[in-house]
C-alpha cells in the first residue's frame, strides 16, 4: 500500500498543518509507503488527486474539510485509487456520515484497517460532489459563514451566518423534478444530499445513506423567517422533518430552473451554475470507511456490490 496525503494547511484554523508529524509518525511505526503534499492555493487539491492516477499510489487521502475532500474527489474521479479521509477541517460532515473518527489520530489509524465500501457520488452538470449541493438561502448562508469561520467553530458560524442571510434573503420559486415528475414550488432552500449531515453536524436528511443509489432532496418551503430561524436548530437532530413546511423526496435525477438568480452551495463551495442538474452515480468510488459503517453496508439488504 502507499498513501499519497493531500494537506490544506489552512482548513480547520489551521488544524490539518497540524497533523503532519502525526501522519508521518504513524506512516513510520507502521513501515507504510507515503508521501505528503500540500496545497497552496484553490484547486491544487484537485491538481494533486488527478496526478495521483498515474503516480502508483493505492489510496489517496484528504486531511481537511469538506471543501478539500471535495477538490480531491473531483480529481480521482475515473482513477483506480481508493479514497482516505482525515477529517481536519471546522465541519467535517461526511466523515460522520462515514463513521470515520474525529480524532487525527483515530482517522489515520482507521486507513490502516483497510475497510472499505464503495459509495455513491452526486454529479452537478460537469462536477461531483460526495456530500450536499443546495441552493436558495442555504447557499448565502454559506457565503456569510465562509467570511467568518476563521473567527468561530463551524457550527457557530454557521448559526451566525443564519442570521446574518435571513436580514437578506427572499424566497424563490422554482420549478423541481425529481426523476421526471415536476413540481412548483416557493422554497426558501433545496438540499440535494447524498450524505445526512452538512453545516457542522446538522442532520439534514435523516434517513439518507450513501450506498443505496439515490439521493435524499431536502425541500423547505416559503415560511416566515421568524419561524425559520426557530427551524434552523432543529436541523441538528433531525427534528425539523416535522414542520409542515418542509418535505423529503428521494430520487436519481433532480433539476432545479428558476427564472431568478441562484447560486449552488456544492460541498460547502459556492459555485455559479445553471442550469442546475443533479445526478446520483452509484458506487463510484471506494472509501475507507469506519467500522460501524462497514458494519452497516454489510448488513445492509441493498449493498454496493464489492465490499471488501
């Protein structure tokens, strides 16, 4: 085996510099093959992981957030490397959706154990993404929480990026289909989600998994924003499934048209696309995952196909 690490140095405050000599203290002990490389500007992350594909490496491993996780994923994407995850950054959302360990220490020992399970990939027209893509105020929310979260935890400027979006956001109608059936809709947010959690922990789509071949679409409905600001702390344990206002669908294919403006939160990044079209890709790629979870896809009815 030899592990190629992809390090933002400046995810997580900082925090993934951080797990360099621990990296390369457990790399040691244990006799791997490894190398590190570290990224200096947006999309070196991407640059690195495409570069892999031809550098003899088995596995390729992100230590940051869900943004470099999502830079390094659009690199591999037609390679034959499985992906590590070493979660580093403010969020580190689909590691939870994963099972793998928060601790640097217990993520990196997790890529020794070798437990694996293929995973589905989501598709933003020419793009990928592995965890969410949403647009309407979730995307501005994240617009104001990414001017912040150097300053405050991702959870807290999340929150403060809430309310800081709310004083500016009005709703927008849209016309969704999902898997060929149309619906109009005046939403204040559409999640598209492939793993549960976004936002620093908030579990947005309770039921999603990211093995079973389609996506959970989260769609909140136009409401005051005093109640949604209420709603928004719900979305921690999965409770704001109960408002009237918000509804779950699940599907492969989903498109978003609306005649007015609309950015795309794709993995924390904000991106300018339209049209919006989502695709699920099912087993895609093949992840280092935690115990628990491999537990889980192995037990699981609908299983990937190749689990090792």
């Amino acid at each position: 085996m030899s592990y190629l690490f992809i390090v933002n140095p400046i995810a997580g405050k900082g925090r993934a510099r951080k797990t360099i000599p621990i990296i390369k203290k457990i790399m040691e002990d244990n006799n791997c093959s490894y190398k590190i490389k570290i990224t200096e500007k947006a999309g070196d992350g991407q640059l690195f992981a495409r570069e892999a594909k031809t550098g003899g490496y088995s596995t390729v491993v992100s230590v940051g957030g869900d943004g470099t996780l999502h830079e390094v994923i659009n690199g591999m994407v037609g390679g034959r490397q499985r992906l590590g995850i070493v979660p580093a950054g403010t969020g580190n959302d689909f590691a939870r959706s994963l099972d793998i360990p928060l601790s640097i220490e217990d993520a990196t020992e997790n890529l020794l154990r070798g437990k694996t399970a293929l995973i589905d990939l989501g598709k933003l027209n020419s793009e990928h993404f592995i965890n969410f893509c949403s647009v309407g105020l979730d995307a501005l929310i994240a617009e104001e929480a990414n001017k912040i979260k150097k300053y405050f935890s991702s959870t807290y400027s999340y929150i403060i990026g809430v309310i800081k979006a709310l004083s500016k956001f009005k709703s927008i109608k849209i016309e969704l289909t999902i898997d060929n059936k149309k619906y109009n809709e005046e939403i204040m947010l559409v999640a598209v989600c492939n793993g549960a959690y976004y936002g620093g922990g908030m579990n947005i789509a309770p039921q999603a998994k990211v093995f079973d071949g389609q996506f959970d679409i989260c769609v909140v409905r136009k409401m005051p924003k005093l109640k949604l600001l209420f709603l928004f702390p719900t979305i921690f344990k999965g409770k704001h499934i109960k408002y009237n206002e918000v509804k779950i669908y699940r599907g492969k294919s989903v498109q978003v048209f609306s005649g007015e403006e609309m950015h795309v939160n794709a993995d924390g990044d904000i991106v300018d696309s339209r049209p919006v079209n989502f695709e699920i890709l099912h087993n895609k790629i093949e992840v280092i995952v935690g115990v628990q979870f491999w537990n889980l896809v192995r037990n699981a009815d609908k299983r990937p196909e190749h689990v090792n």
